[in-house]
C-alpha cells in the first residue's frame, strides 16, 4: 500500500479483527479455570460474556499494537470488530436475506463435531493428519493415551449358520462405534461373499439382525473387503445408508461419551475408554480376529486437539452449490485473479466440490442466530418444529403468527441458542466495514489485506466465502485481486504455536527481549504443566540470550525479502540481524554523503542532471536499474525482488564501489561537482525507493538532505513521489555498465594477485595490456577508480607487443588482455616462498582427502566436485606465484643479502 500512495493512487488500508470464537472463548474458559476454578456453565450466559468483553479488552489490541509497531499505515479511524454494533447488523441482515432467498436452511445432518469444545467445527478446522501406522495420541479428557492406525477385524456370524465359516470378518478403525452399526456392506462383484447376498448376520455385540447389502462404494481389496455401516457417524456410511434406506444410531454423544442406546455397560463412558471394553467383550465372545497395522488420515480438531467425530445434528446451513458456481466462474473467466497464480487450481476444485456450510456454532461468544423456535408448534403435518427468522423478535413474532394463523402475544418464541461461525461475519468485514447494509460500496478497486497469520489455505477459505457472500447480498464482486500470503513459520519451517515456544512476537523483534521476559509470558499464559515445560525448553535452546533489538525496517525488509508467490515463509532472528547491518550500512552511507556534500550544496533537478563522469554516468545508471527492478517486483507483488534490486544497489553499487571510488575525487579542493550532484541523487532516490519497505530510517534519513530549489517538495517521504523506470531513463547506459562490468572484474583479479603474494599495506603499480583497441579504450576510462578500488597504485596502459617490465607478476584478464603488477622491491621472494609452500601444502592435503572420497551422488558429488576444482585452481596459482618468486630470486638478491 505505501507504494501504490506513493505511486499517486487513492489508498486504504482499514484495521480490524474477527472476534475468533471457539479460539476466544476456549482461552477464557480455560483462564476462569486457572484462576478461579470455575466452569463456563457455573456462569450465566451473560456473566460468562462480561468475562470475555473483559479480556478482549485488556489482551485483544495486541494485534492493532503489533501493527503499529510494524509501521503498518492503516485508517485507525476506521478500525472494526466483528462484534461492533456495525458489524452485528450487518451479519443479521445477512443471514435475514440469506434465509429470506432459499439459501439458508434448518436440516440434521453430520457436522464435523470436537467433543472437547462440544461445538461444530468448520472443514478449515479439520487436521488431516496421516498416520504410518500404529500411533499413540493423548487426547483431552482421556486418562490414557489412545492407539490409532491400527485395523480391527471382528466377526459378524451369519443368522442361522453355526461354525466359524459362517460369519463375514468385518475391518474397522473405530471399533468404538460398533454399537451404531446397521448393516454389513460388500461389493456386489466380490466372489467372496456371493453366496451371503441378502443374508441376515449377528451383531457381536447385541445380537441384533443385520443387513448384508451390497454397493459398488465398497473397495473389496481394502481390508477384508467387508465394512460395517454407521450412518451416524461417518459421512461415508451416511450416504451409503441414505442409498439403502437404513435408519442411523446415535452412539456417541456431544461430549464424546457413549449414549443410552449402547447399553448400561457402555453408557457415559469415554468413547476411547469403551474401546478397550468392547474390544475385552469380543475377545470373550471369541468375535475378535486380529489386529493389524494400518496406515489412515485421522481427522483432529486444529483448536483442541481432539479427534473429530461426526455427529447428527440439527443446525443452520447455507446452500453453497450456486454461490460456489459463482465464485469459480469469477475465477475461471479472469474477473477475480488470485495471486500467487496456483491457488487457481485449489480454488475450482474446492468449489467444485463444495458442500453446504454449517454456521451454527454451540459456543456462547458470537453473534447469536437470529432464528426462533415457535414453542409447541409444528410445520409440515406437525413434523417438524417451528423456526422462523427475523432481525429483531418483534419481526420473527409477527412472521410466526403470519406462519401459524395465532396471535403473535399468544406465541412461546424460544432464540436459537447457538452462535453463528465467525467465518460467517468475518466473510462479511470488507462490506460491513465500509457501511453495508446502509450502503453498498464499490469493493473492486481495493485490495483486502488479510489480517491472518495462519497461511494461504485459511486465506482461501475465507476469500472463498466472502465471494460467496459477497455476490449474493450486494451483486458485485468484493474485490478483482487478491493476493494469499505466505504463513510464517519459524527457521525450521515449523508452524509457530505457544506450546512448541517457538512464537516470535514482531514487538520481541523490533526492541529486543530477555529470556527471563520470554519465559514469563509463557508462565502468564494459558498453557498446561506439560505443555509449559517443554516450550520454556525450547525458548531457552532457541534463545539462549534472548532476542536482540533489531528494530521494525530491518523486520519488515527481513519479511519482504522472502518469495510472496512462493511456499511458507521461514523466519529466522539471524536474518532479521542481517537487515539490520543493512540498515546500519545505510545510515553510514548517508552520513557519509551529508559530509560530502557540505552545508552550501544545492542540488540540481534530476532531469537537468548530466552526469560529468564515466563513473558518475554508471552510479545513476545503476540507481535507474533499480528503480527499474523495483518497480517490477512490486508489479507483480513479488517483494522479493524489490528488496534483492535495493540490497544490491546499496551494499554493492554504492557503498562498495561508487563510493570507494569517488573517495580521493572528493579530498581534492576543491573536487568537481559531478560526484557530489551523483551522491545526492543516490541517496534521495535510493531513499524514495527504499521507503515502503523501510519506512522510518528512509524518513530520517530523507528528512536531513538539502532541499531541492523551489520549495515544492513533499512534507513526507511517505508521500513523495515514487521513482519510476520512465522518470530515470535518461540515465539508463546498460552498454556503459556491461564495459564496466569488465573493469570490475579486473579490481578481483587485482585484490586476487594482492592476496596471493600477501601485498597488505604496498600499493604496487599496474600495467594493462590489450591487443583489442576497444578494450583498451574501455579500461583507459575507468584508470582511476581501477586502481583506487583495486587497492593498487597508479595503473597504466602498456601498448600492444610492448614487453612487460622485469619482476612484474603476471594474471590474464581474457584471451586479449594481460595485467602485470609491480612486485620487486615490495616483497622478499625467499620469505614469500615458505609461506607459499606451508599454504600449498595445506590446500594439497585437502585436496587428496577429497580425491580419496568415494564418489557419491546427487547434491553432495556436485558440491565435491566444485570443491575440487576450487582446490585445483588455487594450486596452480600458487605454484604460478612459486615459480615467479624464483626468478625474481635468481634475477636480484633478496632485502636480507643487500
């Protein structure tokens, strides 16, 4: 956003957050506990609410002071809760029209139940975590651990057929739902049980007469080809009962107990508890064949941790398959574009596979459904009970009595209870935030900016439901673009969670924190002995000595240097660090530059400035290459590139070689002007492209240059004008820069031949020789700096087929040009050669340890190999260097024998 204002464009970033029902209410429940040992429902519905409004007040700014922290330039004016009163009327309206279209209905069907929180949970929610095999889990409210990935086979005996061939074994994962089966299901075409077709079997536990039915949904090599039918508690089995007219069993109940229809033996107890004793039960019957491996998906609650059972349930639903169909087209014929490109594929499968959304919600934090049950009445033939929905009870009584032809003062209305799921209101925060319902604002020009932390998947989802939403209640579109950020997970790619200690808190960064700090917080927090024990571990193996202060530029260019389009963002305090030594090299460059350019300089207009050098010429052809980068990565909202164009300009262009090079031009008095016009440009340029990244040092720094003349420029960096590749093109020489990429590699080659013969302090002379006129031009142009950067002394043109100086060492640049540089008289050849020796020694005992090696493969061969040839060529300059030694040894007598 920064540079799109910066860019001149209309801009608004709007502050808000969703109210995060289970996740809030879960952590209050579990600090009421903590410190008062009381339970939610010891409370009123409405004392338990204070409590929540209590602490969201004293813990739910912290994400408005990270982002302020962060820099981040948003319209705190505007800032928005879900639960405002703005926002709960618009999420009645909604749910109002939604009802009032056919597209919200009241239904029992399977919803994906946590039976630690006792509420439906979304599909977002569900973890599907793969199991190898056997696997040990501990789960809320279980006293032991629970084993999963494992087949049981039980046997159903068939009715009327006495022996052990007369019975169908059955493979199950969930023995625990054994008392809710119906049927025994095979597939049709399985030989295996053919002659079984329309038999009745025993159930292993009851007794009872059940079904053996057959459907092609069976997969008959999976298991023993023979699965039992829980239409109440599997989606599958749901299906497949609904095709067979097979009435479900409700086995398990709300809080994960086993129900009244399992008997006295089981009722009440832990589902995984009644596990083992129905396992005991058929071992005593002689019903249980055996247990095996067997890899499997469980699905966890990723807000508690349990596993998820599928329960029946009356709740409320939006029909999704024509707002689905909607949202793809958008995607599928270009008016909607998601950003990075892949999520296109993930975003049609999942619409094209979408069922109904379940909003209901058995939590007490949220927005109540605006729904009310008519009390001791009945629709459809006294069926089914009486709902209606109204925006306030006044207007559900008077549609109730329109409904049941009573008086509405006469009429028993009962309020739903539950609460909607906050995905529903948070769908709805871009148009609620900018006055929907009252008005209907024109979303497609801004770009939504997630408030989320979670990754691209949850950002999908709910992009996904805002279009659904979205299109429907106000008939447009909520946005063209949408850009899914990457989640930030910590240096060993691991998702940040509180009870792993691995939790980086951006304000922790940005000042710096103690270890001692760290570990309170954890202790001030919410987590169990267990957990607490093992995240202080990790923060003190992560953190050893805290976090230093690293300050919000160098954090956010630290972020922004990570691929956007790319996978999860992995973030490291080490890389922070880094960016902030670039920070600092920044700041000395600047002050360096002020220094130069003295209290009477007066900068000229960019477009007016010709640049009096050829080094001048190649700075500001290099400032608008980057201005040229930058723009592109932020075009295509690849960060990345931008802050990669940025570290090279200023690091490498300008504080390690223009300003290097320019250093004696400016101790002359008095120095030409050129340089001093360059730096400036240089450094409010290089400013402006810098500031929507690193906003605060770009206005410091920014702040303290000279004026332009005029008086026109802007009160802020923030609002300044954004270089432009257009702006700069008349600075743009790539031909210049490709020349002098040449003379850099001539300044290594030098620093290289300085470093072999250990000349640290001497400035010897250089000669150059080409038997290209071009290249000789190319190099006489940049004499100066070569030697300057070099760390040589004055550096010479020697003509073509002019023999080289006796004593000079000598390095080839290419097939056309020779460097020679002075050595005699700088070093002593005897002294140097042992030194050489001892080195070459060294290099050659790696070298046959590496050639001892047994060649590998892959990765690992390719790295050997470079550091072959690494070694191999550093051996050849030194016996180079050796043997040059030795004829200067026989041509003049060593300092020690004058």
């Amino acid at each position: 956003m920064p540079w799109h204002r910066m860019c001149g464009d209309q801009v608004l970033w709007v502050p808000g957050s969703d109210h995060a029902g289970i996740a809030t209410q879960a952590v209050v429940e579990k600090q009421l506990w903590k410190e008062r040992g009381v339970r939610r429902h010891e409370l009123s519905r409405e004392e338990f609410l204070r409590e929540v409004w209590k602490w969201k007040e004293e813990k739910g700014g912290e994400i408005s002071e990270q982002l302020q922290a962060l820099g981040a330039s948003l319209d705190w004016d505007r800032e928005c809760f879900t639960m405002d009163a703005g926002s709960s009327v618009a999420v009645t309206e909604a749910f109002v029209r939604l009802y009032e279209a056919g597209l919200l209905y009241r239904s029992q069907q399977l919803v994906n139940w946590s039976c630690a929180l006792r509420s439906a949970i979304s599909d977002i929610e569900v973890e599907s975590r793969p199991l190898p095999g056997r696997t040990e889990l501990r789960l809320p409210g279980c006293p032991t651990p629970v084993s999963f990935g494992l087949l049981f086979s039980v046997a159903f005996p068939v009715d009327g057929e006495p022996g052990e061939d007369a019975e169908v074994v059955v493979g199950t994962t969930r023995p625990e739902t054994l008392p809710g089966d119906v049927a025994v299901a095979v597939h049709p075409d399985d030989s295996r049980h053919a002659h079984l077709h329309g038999r009745q079997l025993r159930h292993p536990l009851t007794g009872q007469l059940l079904p053996l039915i057959t459907d092609c949904a069976v997969q008959p090599h999976v298991g023993t080809g023979a699965v039992k039918v829980t239409p109440a508690h599997s989606p599958a089995d749901a299906e497949l009962g609904a095709r067979h007219g097979l009435s479900p069993l409700s086995v398990i109940s709300e809080d994960g107990t086993m129900t009244s229809l399992c008997g006295d033996w089981l009722q009440g107890l832990h589902r995984f508890v009644a596990r083992e004793k129905i396992m005991s039960a058929l071992t005593e019957r002689g019903l249980f064949r055996g247990l095996q491996n067997h890899p499997m998906v469980l699905p966890i609650c990723s807000r508690s941790g349990d596993v998820v059972e599928y329960l029946l349930k009356s709740q409320w639903f939006v029909r999704c398959q024509e707002l689905g169909a909607r949202a793809a087209q958008a995607v599928e014929s270009g008016a909607l574009e998601l950003s990075p490109s892949f999520h296109q594929k993930n975003w049609q499968h999942w619409f094209s596979h979408i069922g109904d959304w379940c909003v209901s919600r058995q939590l007490w934090w949220g927005h109540r459904i605006p729904a009310y049950l008519v009390v001791e009445e009945h629709t459809k033939g006294d069926e089914e009970d009486c709902w209606v929905v109204g925006r306030t009870e006044a207007e559900a009584r008077k549609i109730a009595a329109e409904l049941t032809g009573k008086p509405g003062a006469e009429l028993t209305l009962q309020r739903d209870p539950d609460v909607l799921d906050t995905w529903f209101s948070s769908a709805l925060f871009p148009f609620a935030a900018l006055g929907w319902p009252q008005e209907t604002p024109d979303l497609a020009r801004f770009y939504p900016l997630s408030l989320l932390e979670t990754g691209s998947d949850l950002l999908l989802f709910w992009v996904g439901r805002m279009v659904m939403l979205g299109t429907q209640l106000t008939g447009q579109l909520p946005f063209s673009k949408v850009l899914l950020h990457s989640m930030v997970r910590d240096r060993q790619g691991r998702k940040m969670s509180k009870s792993l200690g691995n939790v980086l808190d951006p304000r922790d960064i940005i000042s710096g924190v103690e270890l001692q700090v760290l570990q309170a917080k954890l202790r001030d927090g919410n987590l169990d002995a267990t957990e607490l024990v093992i995240a202080a571990a990790a923060q003190r193996k992560d953190f050893p000595h805290g976090i230093p202060e690293c300050g919000t530029d160098a954090l956010r260019f630290a972020l922004c240097s990570h691929g956007a389009l790319g996978g999860d963002l992995h973030l490291s305090v080490s890389e922070v660090l880094s960016s902030r030594h670039f920070c600092n090299k920044i700041w000395n460059a600047l002050r360096f530059i002020l220094n130069a350019l003295g209290e009477q300089f007066v900068p000229q207009p960019a477009e007016e400035l010709s640049p009096s050098s050829p080094m001048d010429a190649w700075i500001l052809s290099r400032l608008a290459h980057t201005a040229r980068e930058c723009e592109r990565g932020f075009l295509a909202r690849e960060l990345s590139l931008t802050t990669h164009a940025l570290r090279h300009f200023w690091l490498h262009s300008l504080c390690d070689v223009y300003l290097e090079a320019v250093k004696p031009v400016l101790s002359r008095s008095p120095h030409p002007p050129g340089p001093p016009q360059a730096l400036f440009s240089c450094a409010d340029t290089g400013l402006r492209l810098l500031a929507p990244l690193m906003p605060f040092l770009a206005e410091e720094l920014w702040q303290r240059l000279p004026p332009r003349p005029g008086g026109n420029s802007a009160p802020s960096i923030s609002v300044a004008p954004y270089p432009t590749a257009r702006s700069l093109g008349h600075w743009h020489q790539p031909e210049l820069e490709q020349r002098f990429s040449r003379v850099q590699e001539a300044v290594q080659a030098l620093r290289a031949l300085r470093a072999t013969y250990q000349l640290t302090k001497a400035r010897p002379r250089v000669l150059l020789q080409s038997s290209e006129p071009g290249e000789q031009g190319l190099f006489e142009a940049f004499l100066e700096p070569l030697g300057t950067l070099g760390h040589c002394g004055a550096v010479g043109l020697l003509p073509p087929g002019v023999a080289a100086p006796s004593g000079w060492a000598q390095a080839p640049l290419s097939d056309t040009t020779q460097m020679y540089m002075e050595l005699q008289g700088l070093v002593d050849p005897q002294t140097h050669l042992s030194l050489l020796a001892a080195r070459r020694h060294k290099l050659q005992k790696q070298l046959d340890g590496l050639m001892a090696w047994t060649p590998s493969e892959g990765e690992a061969e390719t790295k050997r190999q470079q550091r072959l040839s690494s070694l191999q060529l550093e051996l050849s300059k030194l016996d180079k260097a050796a043997s040059h030694l030795r004829q200067l040894m026989d041509a003049c007598p060593s300092p020690g024998e004058l």
